[in-house]
C-alpha cells in the first residue's frame, strides 16, 4: 500500500508544470563502484551487507583464570625501598597504604619474598603465554 501511494505521488509530482523533473531517491541506496560494478561487497564499505565472520570470535573461555598479580604492597616494595626517600608516600602512590603494617617493610627477607612472588608471577605469566 505504501509503495502505490508513492508511485501516484511520485507520478502526481512529475506531472506538475514545472520545467524540471522531481528526483526520488530510492529507499536502499546504491553504491557505485569505480570499476563499474553496481555494488561494492566489502563489508566496512557498504552498510547493507552483514560484518565479516570470525569462528573464533567471541574467544571462548580460558580453562584457568588468569594469572592474580601480587598485591599493591608487594609491588611497592619492590619499587620504594630501593630508593628509602619518601617512603611513605612513595608506598602510598602505588596503592599500599602507609609503611604502618611493619616496622621496616624493606628490612631484606620482606624484599626478598616481594621478589620470589614478583618473579613467579611472571614466570607464571610466561607459561600461561606459551600455553596459547
């Protein structure tokens, strides 16, 4: 019904006494190519055609979960007491609040456990990275 009402319309218009014609636009428009062809098929060029298929999209779920990095206190001894200026505010910044949950938290077998934890996250990491 509402394709004949627009041919009558559109017939009614170009019969107007008017020295130019009425143009309408079709519903879907063409793309041109510029080879010739009437229509492109690529799908990011025209809108009318549907995306590109991947098999293996969405990914599918891991076996494991990912790999838990050390918490923001790990992180920052290894990053603040190196350098023992600020440390208080140095800890603060990287998300472990204030030095107040030991007495010298870069006293050495508390560095050496941040690090034994960072190395194995990242060992951990590397053979996750293998594994896919």
């Amino acid at each position: 019904m509402k394709e004949q009402w627009r041919r009558q319309e559109e017939a009614r218009l170009n019969a107007l006494p008017v020295s130019a014609r009425i143009i309408v636009q079709p519903q879907k428009p063409k793309v041109i190519s510029r080879i010739g062809e009437f229509d492109i098929d690529f799908p990011g060029a025209n809108p009318f055609q549907g995306g590109v298929r991947f098999p293996n999209f969405p990914a599918p779920p891991t076996r494991r979960p990912p790999v838990q990095s050390p918490p923001p206190c790990v992180w920052a001894v290894i990053q603040c007491c190196p350098s023992n200026q600020r440390l208080v505010k140095c800890f603060e910044s990287l998300g472990c609040p204030g030095v107040n949950w030991d007495s010298n938290p870069c006293r050495d077998n508390v560095s050496e456990a941040a690090r034994a934890q960072v190395e194995k996250f990242y060992r951990e990491t590397e053979d996750e990275e293998e594994r896919y």
